[in-house]
C-alpha cells in the first residue's frame, strides 16, 4: 500500500455525492431519500433541492483539474449508492459505475489520491421506505452494496470509508428532524441507528478485508470529544452520558472493536431498549478500521441539566438572532453557552482549538489511531465582488488557526495522516441550501455554474507549499 509513498501527508479537499453531482435522475439513477425529502416533504423548510447542485456529474473535469492547480493530492468524495443500485439492492446501474470510473481514472491521471465515502446521507429511497436505518436488513443490504464497490474499484482506489458521521446523520435524523425522514427527540431511533449504522460499517470493513483490499479503510466521525463547561457540578456523570451520546457509540465500535462498556448503563437513562442481535459483537469485534476520518467543526461543549424540558435548539437558517446550538436533556446534561466565544449566525462556536483537544484526546483514549481529518471548515453568506471574486478573509483566518492546532498535534505525535478541506467547491449545505457557502471556489448557481477561486483557495495552495517545503 503506497498511499504515503510520495507524501507523508495528504493535502485536499472534500465533497459528496448529493452535495455536488446533480443529475439526479440521470443514466438509470435511483431516487434517494434526499431527492424525495427536498422534492415532497413538507419538513423541507430549505425549499430548494440537490437536483443540478454544482452538476459535478458533467463538470468533474473541470473541478479536478482546479484542485490540481491548487497543488492538492487528495480528493475525498461519495459515491450515490442510488446511482449504483436504483434500488438499493439488486439490479446494478452500469453506467452508475461508468460515471465514478471516469472521475476516478481522471484524477488518478492527474496524480491526486481518491478517498471514497461508501455512504453519505443519500439512502437510496427504496431503502428508506422499508424503515431506513431501523431496519435490521440494512446493514446486510449496505455490506453487499460496498462489496460491489470493493470488487470493481478497488484496484484503484487506496483510501476508503464506509459510512459519513453515522452519529450527526441519525442526531439531525431522529433529534432535530431536518434530515428526512424527520423524526423530532426520538432517543430509541437515535441510538438504534447508530448502532445500527456502525454494524453495517463493521459488515462493510469484513468484507473488505475478505477481499483483500489494497488499501486502508475507515469510518468519518463528527468532531470526537466533550468539554465540560468550569461550573459542572456532576462532572463524571455529564462527561460520560455526554460522550456516549455524541461519541462513543462510534469510536468504541471503530477504533476498538467493542461496544461502549458504559452502554448499557446510560441507555437505561434515556429509557432506551436496543434491539441487538446475537453475533453482533462478533461483527463489530471483526470490523475495525484502519483508520479515523474526523470532521471537525465545532466544539460540543456540555453541563448539567439546569431546569426546562427536554429541548433540541438548531438555526437552520443562520438568523443572526441565533443564541445558541444544542440540546437539552431533562436530568440528564444540556450544551452549555460560553459567552466569551464567537459564534457564527448558525449560532456555533468559533473555537479552532478544539483540533488540538480532539485529537489529542482520541489518540491518547483510543490507542493511537491513524486519524484523517476528513472536513474542517467554515460555512459562511458571501458577497462576492463585480467579476465574482469572493474575499473570503474569514475562512481564511479560522482555517489558519484550525491547521496551526492540527500540526501541532501532529508534531506532539498524534498519528495524523491527511487534511480534507470542505468544500472543494460551493455545494448545496443540508442545512442552508446555497446560501451557506463552504466552498474554495465559487460557483455561481445563477450564471452558469461558473467557477470561480476564491482567495482562500490560492492561500491554501500557499500553505500546502510551505509546508511541503519546511
Ligand atoms: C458535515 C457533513 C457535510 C457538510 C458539513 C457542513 O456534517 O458531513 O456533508 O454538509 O457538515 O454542514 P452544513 O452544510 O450542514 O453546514
């Protein structure tokens, strides 16, 4: 396995499927649970949909071909697993697969590492409809539809992840209820999808493995750890309900191949009954990873439960009127609110540091894992200039500091191999449609999907040279 033969570390940028392709119902593709979220449910308070996006499925050249300019070696996407089985199982698409062949053989001719994400929220739609992720034939479904994936690109493609942050999917899924199918504070299906999702990750690593693979492969977590706010009283009891809940029904089952000890325990809190099958642990035993993709963004940062009900807080819409992002659990423990941070209009913090916290902390908790950093960046409303040249100043300043925290990790000996930053190009956001922008170049969705680089894009070209150089 070469992957770091000519680079100790990965420099690039990350998009997925639904996010960029368009061409929703293009060459045999299936319908998702997005396409049917954003065209019919009324809890679609976004009103636009995914349907052309940045139409990557017939600019993909164009955008590689940027990234290589911008002096990138990586490219992490998804692939739709709707477009390679409409229906989520049985009949294969071929020119599904013909589709990700060529973008896969294009960069590859141009010297840049794919990194693929076997699933990233779009459940194909005749999946969702058999109950989604609650549904204990999923993961055997997901296991077969990455097998497929395995056999016909894995003489190409080195890096690999099964499943995109099974925990913040089934939080907006089950909790918030601004992914489809939109349950609100359902703890059951919260926790139920998570492990299921994460059995059908370990299902997906066996069978890679059965195929030996050349390659590492990986599942992408949300952000990684807790910080408790100075005034915790109960500070055992927060930290370890708090960490179970956002944490560590993924990275016990990831990176340890066992289910959290403390699992049991807290379920009983949220009066919750998994249903569990026999062998599972055998599976999960079976399917650790390789290595760690972590998106961070944000710090979670958490208290004891005050007073008030149980409350999930979430802008979608980035209002400026936005005091806080976060949950309340009644008894339990609620996100706390430090004033003395930034926050953006979504109501987050501003807090680049928690890269170094983060990863320091996985590395030291769970045996010093190889860890990508799989997105980090910075959603922002852009104005761009008369000629759509976008000063992106902002980004450019918290990026910055995100990276100066991940090398010092780094050089501290956190097993950190790569750096993905989100976006490739500006993209259609779960939460913000396009209005939330993330991307290192501009599209513009008004003339033509014209690209245009912003000036973090040459200043993070700038940083990859530097650092190659030092
Ligand atoms: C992560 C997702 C990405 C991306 C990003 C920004 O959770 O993996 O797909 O969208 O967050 O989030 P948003 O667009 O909701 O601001």
């Amino acid at each position: 396995n070469d992957i770091f033969k000519k680079t100790d570390f990965l420099w690039g940028s990350a998009t997925a499927a639904y996010q960029c392709e368009g061409a929703w119902n293009e060459d045999g593709k299936g319908l998702s649970e997005w396409d049917w979220f954003n065209h019919t449910s009324k809890k679609n308070i976004n009103n636009t949909d995914g349907d052309i996006a940045a139409d990557f499925y017939h600019h993909y050249k164009q955008d590689i071909d940027q990234l290589v300019i911008g002096h990138q070696n990586t490219y992490r996407m998804s692939i739709s697993w709707s477009r390679i089985m409409p229906d989520g199982i049985g009949k294969i698409n071929t020119k599904g697969l013909h589709f990700y062949d060529k973008v896969i053989d294009y960069y590859i001719s141009k010297g840049v590492e794919p990194n693929i994400s076997l699933f990233h929220y779009d459940l194909p739609l005749t999946l969702s409809e058999q109950g989604g992720w609650l549904n204990l034939k999923l993961s055997d479904y997901f296991a077969n539809y990455a097998r497929i994936c395995f056999k016909h690109f894995g003489d190409r493609v080195k890096l690999w992840a099964t499943i995109n942050e099974p925990h913040y999917y089934s939080y907006c899924t089950n909790i918030v209820g601004n992914y489809p199918p939109s349950r609100h504070l359902d703890f059951q299906s919260y926790f139920q999808y998570q492990y299921n999702l994460m059995l059908a990750s370990a299902k997906a690593v066996s069978e890679f493995r059965k195929l030996h693979i050349d390659g590492k492969i990986g599942v992408v977590h949300d952000n990684g750890n807790i910080e408790l706010a100075n005034n915790t009283k109960e500070k055992s009891k927060v930290r370890e309900i708090a960490d179970l809940f956002y944490n560590r029904m993924i990275l016990c089952p990831a990176l340890l191949g066992e289910l959290p000890k403390e699992m049991e325990s807290v379920m009983k809190l949220f009066n919750v009954d998994l249903y569990r099958e026999k062998n599972d642990q055998e599976i999960i035993k079976s399917g650790k990873v390789d290595f760690l993709g972590l998106n961070l963004y944000n710090r979670q940062l958490v208290t004891d439960w005050h007073k008030g009900e149980t409350n999930v807080f979430h802008n979608n819409k980035g209002e400026k009127s936005a005091t806080r992002e976060g949950i309340r659990i009644k008894h339990l423990f609620e996100t706390a609110y430090d004033k003395n941070i930034k926050r953006n209009p979504w109501g987050r913090e501003e807090n680049p540091r928690v890269m170094y916290t983060a990863l320091k902390e996985i590395d030291k908790r769970y045996q010093h894992p190889m860890i990508m950093i799989t997105e980090n960046g910075v959603g922002e409303y852009e104005t761009p200039d008369k000629n759509g040249f976008v000063e992106d100043d902002e980004r450019i300043r918290i990026t910055n500091k995100f990276l100066k925290y991940m090398l010092k990790a780094k050089s501290e000996g956190v097993n950190v191999r790569g750096y993905y930053h989100w976006s490739t190009m500006d993209l259609y956001s779960w939460i913000n449609g396009y209005e939330k922008r993330y991307g290192l170049v501009r599209v513009d969705f008004d003339n033509n999907l014209k690209r245009i680089p912003k000036k973090s894009f040459s200043w993070y070209r700038n940083f990859i040279e530097t650092y190659e150089k030092e």
